[in-house]
C-alpha cells in the first residue's frame, strides 16, 4: 500500500491504516527509536506513541513525504523519552548529535539564532555537499548510526566514514562562520 492511500485511510479515521505503517514502517522506526534510546522497551514503547501520534495528527496535516514525517515523530518522541530518562541519571553513551556540539562548541548562534533557523542552515549546506557525504551525515546525525552500520549499508570502510564525517562537520563549521553564525 503506497503513503497516499494510507494517509487517506488516516482520514477516513480507518485504524487498519496503523497495521498499514507497521507493516511497511515498522522496522524503520524501531531502528530510530532504539538508535537513540538503546533499549528495546523503551524503544517498543517509542514506536506506539509514533503510532498515536501520527493517528493524532493525520488529519489535520497531510505530510509529504509520509517518511520523513514519521522519522521526526520517532525520532523526537525519543529525545523527549532520553531527556526525561537523562532526568533521573546521567548516561554514559554520548549520542552522535554531541559530536557536532563539541566541533561548534565555541559557537555563540544559541544567542543569534533559533533551532528552526539553524536546521534550515544545515539543509541548505548538505544541498552543497556530494551525496556520499550527505547521506553518511544524515545517517550519523539523524537517525544516530553508528558507524560500522553506516559503514556496511554504504559499502566504505569505517575509517573512511569517520574522516567523511569529519570533514563533513569541518565544512559546516565553515559555512556556519561565513554566516557570521561563528
């Protein structure tokens, strides 16, 4: 079944349209939860609240690309799950995310720029990036991969993906300072 019939099903208020995602997304949004998460209950629980809150979405929004929508929900119902587990005591895995903090950590833009304005920079500065980079980075600092699976899924080496990723955050740094934002 293809997004637009499942989202016309969400419409329709059909909950067969909730076993449609499972099927077809299941898995993806398992693997973002459990990215950031690391713990597969928690990470179950996370793909539930992804299900309710499409169903309490979908309608009013009509989201396209349907992935990439459902990507965002997980992804942030899992920060906002990390937070509040963080809440009560610290953890000691670092989340892919840290890395670009600590290569902009003398970045002043909290002052001079809002998070909508600054995930807009990074969109319009991977459009200027090759595709391998791009993706390697978005898999990295979206879906939190770590780097041997990125490594397998793209078919590079490990070493290689670092110094990808390296220069990747090298050349954001840049463009983020070129825009005064540094």
């Amino acid at each position: 079944m293809d997004d637009r019939q499942i989202i016309a099903m969400l419409f329709q208020r059909n909950d067969h349209a909730l076993k449609e995602i499972a099927l077809k997304y299941g898995k993806l949004i398992f693997r973002v939860a459990d990215n950031i998460l690391c713990c597969h209950e928690n990470s179950r629980e996370c793909v539930n609240d992804t299900y309710l809150a499409v169903w309490n979405s979908i309608p009013p929004q009509n989201p396209n690309p349907f992935i990439a929508f459902i990507c965002k929900i997980t992804r942030n119902l899992s920060l906002k799950k990390l937070r509040d587990k963080n809440a009560l005591k610290r953890r000691s895995q670092t989340l892919p995310i840290y890395e670009l903090e600590h290569e902009l950590s003398d970045c002043s833009f909290e002052d001079k720029i809002d998070a909508r304005e600054l995930g807009r920079k990074i969109d319009s500065f991977l459009d200027t990036v090759d595709e391998e980079s791009r993706v390697i980075f978005v898999k990295r600092y979206w879906f939190s991969d770590e780097i041997a699976e990125i490594a397998k899924a793209t078919g590079l080496s490990e070493s290689y993906v670092y110094t990808k990723l390296s220069r990747t955050r090298k050349k954001l740094r840049t463009c983020l300072e070129k825009e005064g934002l540094m």
